[in-house]
C-alpha cells in the first residue's frame, strides 16, 4: 500500500471539508494489521508537512484510523485493503438531562440533604447492608462519559488516573455533569457531609469521551474503550447509546470482553418493548433497564428480552460538577448502580469471568412485579447486594449437579 498517497489523499479531503456546517466522519479500518502500524509511524513523519493530518487519529484497538471524509476517492483507491464505516454520534442515556437547555447546569443544582447521604437507590439494592464483607476495594473502573469533577468533596478519595480523549493535554474534567453524576453512584465516598455510591472503595479513572453537550463520536468510544483494556480496568461502565450497530464498536467491546473486563451499558429511555440500544444490545455487555421509586420499569426505559438486570434509575441524587450535587433519571443512572454493584462482587471474588459475573446478577435479582398486570411477576429483577452474596455463599457451600455455576467455587 501507497502510504503516503492515503495520507495526502486524507490531507486534500481535509482541506476540502474545511467550512461545510456538518463534517462526515469516518473509520478506516486496515484488513492488514501490520500496515496500520506503518500508517502510524508514516503519519507521525507527515504531520509537520501537512497540518490536516492533525485530525486523523489511530484506533490501534481495530486497526483503524478516524477522520473527516467528504468523498469516496479513498474507497477507490484502496478498496481491496481498506473497509469504512460512518463514525457517527452517540449521545447519553439521561432521561430528563437536557444539555440543549443553557440554564439546566444552573437551575436544577442541589444542596447537600443529609436525607440523602445514602441515596434512596443505594438503599434500594441493599449495597450498605454487604460494605462489611465488600466496599469495592482495589477495583478498577473506567466510565467512559463525560469527564469527572475533580475537586468534588465525595468523589476525591474515589478517583484515579483517566483521560481527557478530545484534548489529550488537558485533565479530563467535567464540562457537562452526567460524568460527576455517574460517577457519585456508583463509588462517592463522603462518610461526614456527603454521599456514599454503591461501592466507596472503587477507584473510578475517567474516560472523558462526550463533549459538554453530551455527544461523542463512536471513534471516541472506541478509543475510551482501548484505553480501558491497555490500563486493565476491571469494569467498564457505558451510560449511553445508539440506534444503530457499528461492527467497529462491536470489535471492541468483543476485545474488552475477551481481555476480562466487565461492561456494563445502559438500555436506552425511548420505552420501547423489545428493543434496547446499541452496545447494551451487544451479549458481551450487560444490558441495564430502569425501575422507578415504587420498584417498577421506569415508564421512560427500554424492556424487554434483551435486558439482563434492572436497577433504581428515577430521581436519583447524586455528585454534580461545582461541588454540588443533582437529580437525575435515565437508564445512566441505573447503569451506574449495576457497576457499583458489580466492583461489590469483585472486591471479594476477584477472578470471577464477565460471562459469570453477568449470571449471578441475573440469578440473583428479585423479581419486579408488572405494572400492568397486578399478580403477574416479570422474569427480569432488579439487582440486590444481599442475595448476591446469598448466591456466592450457597453456591460455596453446595456443589450439586446442575446449580454450579461456572467460575465459582
């Protein structure tokens, strides 16, 4: 392959793409591992010469580069060792979050309420009740959102090293609030005058992939994802979703799956029936529903067959960037309770796989009762701290013929 022909040829479509109101995107992925390497290196030696190149960036995860594209010249010319996908947007999963609204950062902002100090869905899935056996201690989890307050009171002793992924010179800080909100779930840990998530021993490493209207690119994910696996993140939790499958994604959530990591991904807020959002919708991932406060689906959250657990996701209070604090719903937010549950269970069983981890949360829920019908009793439950620890207990105990599950002993 011609490398220095792609690149020049990206260069010009660069060039020629400067000023149109909305730039197309694209991953190119290389079919020959090995001369991706090369593009590497070659666009390393370019860049001085042609400064467009600054906007193409390696994936090394799938072997792929991304970057503005208007045309198809570079399908033609490379079409048998290049594949393109659209890099298009993916947005977050907060259902009320509206970051269109220039006064929603500062008008729905909340004191701390000492009523709240362990909020109500912390509560709900009895977390606190197993903080003696497991408190999320040496787990680490990347949530790949929107960066993380860094000064916030709840969250200092929780957090670690992450990476700002839209400007890789800069600490990636929370521009938006749906990072900081997430993260307070699921690992706050203000015992005096503040809230404490899910597990308050996790290490939370920030993966600021979303801008501060809460939209990335897939390519983004993508990259927050390589990051993750490089750093051996334990779990990774995935708070957003689109409509539509990208093969590119889908490599590598099968590449941090394959590598051991947990992901866990919100289901969407469009209340659809049987369907849920992409990557939740992938089986390598944990797939997260909403319940609201009278333990029911959260009438905004996607349902179905496709959902593994559900978790507290209505008006759900948690860390805000300044310091403060906010209400929130969405399936985010009940993602983030899944992942707090999930560092609980790897505190203390620490080489369990993400395909044993995903069973026990399943065999474990308690059964949500339908909303519709009134003694009708639905297949999928919300998690519990309690009965997590029930399940490893018996299953410790008892080995018998058809109850094992794999991985546990």
């Amino acid at each position: 392959m011609n490398l220095a022909k792609l690149l020049q040829l990206l260069h010009n479509e660069i060039e020629a793409g400067k000023g149109t109101p909305q730039k197309k995107k694209k991953i190119i992925r290389f079919q020959n591992p090995a001369q991706f390497q090369e593009c590497v290196l070659e666009l390393q030696k370019m860049k001085n010469s042609l400064s467009n190149l600054s906007a193409v960036r390696p994936i090394g995860m799938i072997h792929a580069i991304s970057c503005p594209l208007q045309s198809t010249q570079i399908e033609e010319h490379f079409e048998s060792l290049l594949s393109l996908e659209d890099d298009i947007h993916i947005n977050l999963h907060s259902y009320i979050f509206n970051p269109m609204n220039p006064n929603f950062n500062r008008n729905s902002l909340k004191e701390f309420d000492i009523s709240q100090s362990i909020p109500w869905g912390v509560k709900k899935i009895k977390a606190p009740q197993v903080w003696k056996k497991a408190t999320g201690r040496k787990i680490n989890i990347g949530v790949v959102d929107t960066g993380v307050d860094y000064a916030h009171p709840d969250l200092r002793l929780s957090l670690g090293r992450g990476i700002n992924l839209l400007n890789r010179l800069l600490p990636p800080v929370d521009d938006n609030g749906h990072g900081t909100h997430i993260a307070g779930t699921i690992a706050a840990s203000n015992k005096i005058n503040g809230i404490r998530g899910v597990a308050p021993g996790a290490v939370i490493h920030p993966v600021k992939a979303f801008d501060y209207n809460g939209s990335a690119f897939v390519s983004d994910i993508i990259m927050g994802i390589d990051w993750c696996v490089n750093n051996r993140m334990d779990i990774i939790n995935m708070s957003f979703g689109m409509k539509h499958r990208s093969q590119s994604l889908f490599d590598a959530v099968l590449g941090a799956y394959n590598a051991g990591i947990v992901i866990v991904s919100s289901s969407g807020n469009d209340s659809k029936r049987f369907n849920v959002d992409y990557p939740a919708r992938f089986q390598e991932t944990i797939a997260v529903g909403a319940t609201d406060t009278d333990d029911k689906i959260a009438s905004f959250s996607n349902r179905g067959k496709q959902i593994d657990v559900y978790a507290p996701g209505e008006k759900i209070f948690s860390t805000w960037t300044g310091g403060k604090y906010n209400e929130l719903s969405g399936t985010s937010m009940a993602t983030s309770h899944v992942t707090g549950l999930i560092a609980l269970l790897l505190s203390s069983r620490p080489n369990l796989s993400p395909k044993t981890v995903k069973l026990i949360l399943k065999k474990s829920s308690v059964p949500i009762k339908s909303s519709k019908y009134k003694n009708k009793v639905l297949r999928k439950g919300i998690v519990n701290a309690v009965q997590m620890f029930k399940l490893l207990r018996a299953r410790r105990k008892r080995k018998k013929p058809g109850l094992s599950i794999p991985g546990l002993v």
